[in-house]
C-alpha cells in the first residue's frame, strides 16, 4: 500500500472537482463536492486507521505517514473542504507513535548497555569534543572555565575530582559502527575553542563513560522526532515534555539500576564508581533537554517544567547514592574475605613472625587498586570509603580479639602488631590527613600489651593520655583470654613477656572501677 500514491490521487481527483465548482458551468456544486468529500472521509478514515495500526515499525515510518497526511489536509484546505477529521485522526495516533520512540529508545539503551566497557571516556580531537561532549555541557572543567569568564554556570552539586586518568583512546565513532559517522549536528554559540587558551588539551580523558553521550543522542533524537510529529497539531507540547520526562526516568535511569539489580553477584567497584559517575552527568544533561523541550516554544520554562525534570535529575543523584552505598558494601564484604583468615592464625605461637600475614599483604593490594577506581569519585566519598574501610578492619581486628579468639599469648600480640605496622604505613602513604587514627583502638591494645606494663591502664591519667581510646569492658574480655607462654617455652628476643597473674590482677581491678 503506497500511502503518498493513495493521497495523491485522491488530492489530484479533489482538486480537479474543485476547479470544476470553481469554473461556475454547474457541473458539480460546492455542495455536491462537499457531500462527495463527506462520503470520502468515512473511507479515508478507515484506510487511515487500519494503516496506522498494522503498518508501522519504525517512528521514521509514522513521521513520514504524518508528514504526508498533512500534506493531503492543507491541500484539500485550500479547496475549502472540512478537514478537521484528519487532524483529530492524526491527533489520535500519538499514543500510537509514542509507543515507537519508547520501543526504539528501549532499544538502543539495551545496546548501549550492552557495549559498556565501564572506563572513562577518552576524546582525541577537538571535533570529536565539539561532536559529542560540548553540545550537552558534559565538561565540567569547561563550565568552571566558562563560569570564571562569567558565562554560564557550575552545578554545586557535581563535586568531580579534576584529576586525569590515561585510559585507551576511544575514536568519535559509534563503537559498534567501525566508522567515523556517528556524530552530533547542533547549532551553537559558544566560543571557538580552537583559539581559547583555556582549551582543553588532547587527547582528554573524561570522568564519564562513553556511554554518557551516546545516551544524549538517543535522548536528543527522541525530543527531536517527538517535536516533528508535533508539528502543525494542537496542544501537544505537554504531551512532549512529560514524554521525554518519562524516557528518562523511565529508560535511562531505570536501566542504570536494571544493570544494578541483575548483577548484584559479580558487580564491582569499577562498575558501581562509572555508573555512579555517568549518572552525576545524565543529571547535569537534564538542563540541556528542559531547554531542547521549551526551544519548540516562544515562551519561557515555565515552573511546572523545571519541576518536571528536577525530578528526572534527582532520580539520577538517587541511582548515584545507591551506586556510592554499594561501594561501601563491596569494599567491606571483600574486606571481610581478607580478614576472615585470622581463623587460621595460630594464636599461641611460640615464635614471633618476621613479618606481617601475606593475606594482609593481599589486602593492602586491593585497597590500593580499588581506591584507584574511584579516581573521578567526588573527593567527599574518596575519603569516605578510605575512611571506612580503615575503621572496618580496625573494629574487625578488635571484635575479633573480643569475641572470636579463644585464647592467645604475647607472642601473637607481637605478629598482630607486624599487621598493624603495615596496615598503618598504607594509612599514612594515602593522601588523607588523620587516615591512621582509624586503628588508634587496636594500637592502643597492642601497645598496651608490646610495653610489657599492662598495669598502667590502672592510673586513670596514663589512661587517659595514653589509651583514651580504648574500651575497659572490651579489655577485660581479651584479658580473659591471656595465656603464659608455655612451660618450656622462653620468651623469644625481642618479646616483653607480660604475666598471667598480672594480668589476672589488672582484670579484677577493672571491674572493680566505676568508668
């Protein structure tokens, strides 16, 4: 069924019997044309509506159906026909046209989902940058520049560390393409940054990942194919913004915690920290289609607008808080793994390690590593998941000694302390001021045992100068636990033997005082 063979015929055949009215020699009258018109519209509707429900596949396809469609209704406008039908009729196919832009956006998120590598976004030119980063304001270095020259305006909230992390370069193509066609056609007045000499320099690493501005073409091409199909119809820049509004809370951030949801088993730092990245910028993008929505206007965004997608980008800084909680968990679950093999330590040795447990070795290592994924992290959750982390294994380290320890002896107390110097020195070697006073409990239990004079914690000055942070109640429960070294065991070089009996003395000492 060729529609613009159909329309065309029909407009030919009416237009024709209107000049025939026209000429005045009473072959037809304006009467007969319009009662021929009448009974043509039932069958117009008809052919009309069965086309518009079984026909398309593609919001392309209704565009160009709509596009003729209209063509045929101001041409048959011109002959002063009613044509009103054909606009409601049109009118009418929005639910339907609707359903294929959310089909395809679907669609392309899928793939766009599926293509995600989770690693910062390289640009390698200036045309590429100009493509695919400055249309949407995705720079946020450029926005500072530009706010420093008084254009434009930074977001408070987009605390993104400006530090650059070398990553594979990553052409201006569609990734799945091979060519070098994918690209951004805008109109824009910025400056040429070809001569500004605040310009960034290439090739540029960026926080977000590719899929940041593949999202916003997407976006970009629903807002701009919705707008067509608006053309020409009444009322329908509601219908568009809250449209768009849904695609994306709906599409774009839904899918964000799809990814979340389904791999919950196998998800990783690098992974939560990217989407939780890419999610501060979609919100930031949000400006950019509150203005392509009102652009179609000539009027201002009007508050209910504002509100509208304010919504869209505080779901996106919910999505980014559920990616950083998840951080947390990931770090300490892994974490837990590591320390989880102090259930193998032999705490009654009889020899002192001559260094500290390879497993802390191995944590140390992936603390490094992981913090490094949080490169571009807002430095507020940088320090807070140094931060955590330092205090999980400190307070595990004491719950453990606490609760899980049967028994123990000095020497085990020395290769605890071998732990704790490596654990502190990593602390110290990271770039966050008071990071090792997240392990000042169990130094102050270590040291309290390596001084050899455990009855200081007796005096409440020393205590409260030397051990403020350590728990009476918590003392007395590892005391309990102390153990003499073996009856034919020497106390090895370099040890401070501390005495059962003394021991025993500064317990019931300590229930004895009122703290």
């Amino acid at each position: 069924f060729d529609v613009q063979h159909y329309f065309a015929k029909l407009a030919g055949f009416f237009y024709i019997e209107d000049n025939i009215v026209k000429s005045g020699n009473q072959l037809m009258t304006l009467s007969d044309l319009q009662l021929l018109w009448e009974n043509a519209m039932v069958k117009i509707k008809s052919v009309l509506k069965h086309h518009s429900e079984f026909a398309f596949f593609d919001p392309k396809d209704h565009l160009a159906f709509k596009e003729t469609v209209s063509l045929f209704r101001t041409a048959l406008e011109s002959c002063g026909l009613f044509v009103r039908p054909l606009m409601e009729f049109l009118f009418s196919t929005r639910e339907k046209f609707e359903s294929l832009l959310f089909a395809r956006l679907r669609k392309q998120i899928l793939s766009i989902k599926d293509r995600e590598i989770y690693q910062s976004m390289t640009v390698s030119s200036i045309q590429q940058y100009k493509d695919q980063i400055e249309p949407y304001s995705l720079d946020v270095n450029a926005r500072k520049r530009n706010s420093s020259r008084g254009v434009g305006d930074t977001d408070s909230r987009l605390e993104l560390s400006e530090t650059k992390l070398d990553t594979p370069s990553m052409s201006g193509s569609d990734p799945s393409s091979g060519s070098n066609e994918f690209r951004f056609s805008f109109a824009n007045d910025e400056e040429d940054i070809d001569d500004d000499d605040d310009a960034p320099k290439f090739p540029l690493t960026l926080p977000f990942s590719q899929s940041v501005p593949l999202i916003c073409y997407e976006m970009k091409q629903f807002v701009n194919d919705y707008e067509l199909f608006s053309r020409n119809l009444p009322d329908m820049h509601s219908f568009v913004r809250r449209a768009v509004e849904n695609a994306l809370i709906h599409e774009v951030n839904k899918a964000f915690n799809e990814v979340i949801d389904n791999s919950r088993t196998t998800f990783s730092i690098s992974q939560a920290s990217q989407i939780a990245i890419n999610c501060t910028y979609l919100a930031l993008a949000c400006s950019y289609f509150r203005e392509l929505v009102e652009s179609s206007r000539d009027s201002r965004v009007d508050e209910l607008t504002t509100a509208k997608f304010s919504l869209a980008e505080e779901l996106f800084f919910r999505t980014r808080t559920r990616c950083e909680d998840l951080i947390f968990e990931l770090v300490n679950t892994k974490l837990d793994e590591f320390l989880s093999l102090y259930w193998n330590v032999n705490w009654c040795p009889e020899k002192p390690s001559s260094r500290q447990n390879t497993f802390i070795d191995d944590l140390i290592s992936y603390s490094e590593t992981t913090f490094l994924c949080l490169l571009f992290m807002p430095k507020t959750i940088k320090e807070a998941v140094h931060f955590t982390s330092c205090k999980h294994i400190s307070t595990y380290l004491m719950d453990f000694l606490c609760s899980n320890v049967k028994k123990f002896n000095i020497v085990s107390i020395y290769n605890l302390n071998s732990d704790l110097k490596a654990l502190e020195q990593f602390a110290v070697g990271c770039p966050i001021d008071n990071l090792v006073d997240t392990f000042s409990e169990i130094r102050q239990l270590v040291d309290l045992f390596v001084s050899g004079n455990i009855e200081q914690i007796l005096d409440k000055n020393i205590r409260l100068q030397k051990f403020p942070y350590l728990s009476p109640q918590k003392l007395i429960l590892i005391l309990e636990k102390y153990r003499n070294l073996g009856v034919f065991t020497s106390c090895p070089e370099g040890v401070i033997n501390v005495k059962k009996r003394t021991v025993e003395t500064v317990v019931k000492r300590l229930k004895l005082t009122d703290y």
